[in-house]
C-alpha cells in the first residue's frame, strides 16, 4: 500500500500559514517566533511529516554553497 507523503505544503494548509514559513520554522529559523515554531513541529507530528533526506541534503547545498559571481561579457556590439 503506497501511503502520500505529507509535504510542507500540507501543514501550512493545515495552519493557515506560507510554506516558507513552515520550511523555516522546521528549520528553527530565529526569525520565526517560538509560537509559531512550536505550532509548526505540533501540527508535523500530528500529521506524521518526515523530511525527505535526499531534498533536504539539496536544499542544504544550495543554501549554503558558494555563490559565483558571473563577470563574463556574453557579446559585444560595435555600431556601424
């Protein structure tokens, strides 16, 4: 029996809340508050949320990478 898995889409729909907020949230971002954090772990627990390990390593990468800046010229045009 395949079974859906609950996404964080699911739990802000459940709390009325962004599903950035609830990513952060599960994520213990300080700019979220402590309420909102607590309501957020409560609701996964109740709806049985489990993070996907192979999203979250690539979500991680990409958060925290290297950033390259892109400095090369692409064309130059000369007028006539």
């Amino acid at each position: 029996m395949v079974t859906e898995r609950i996404s964080i889409k699911d739990i802000a729909r459940q709390l009325g809340k962004h599903h950035s907020t609830v990513s952060r949230a599960l994520r213990n971002d300080p700019s979220i508050s402590e309420e909102t954090r607590r309501s957020v772990a409560k609701m996964a627990g109740k709806l049985g949320y489990l993070p996907d390990p192979r999203l979250s390593e690539l979500m991680t990468r990409v958060r925290k990478g290297p950033r390259q800046a892109i400095d090369d010229t692409i064309a130059v045009t000369v007028p006539p």
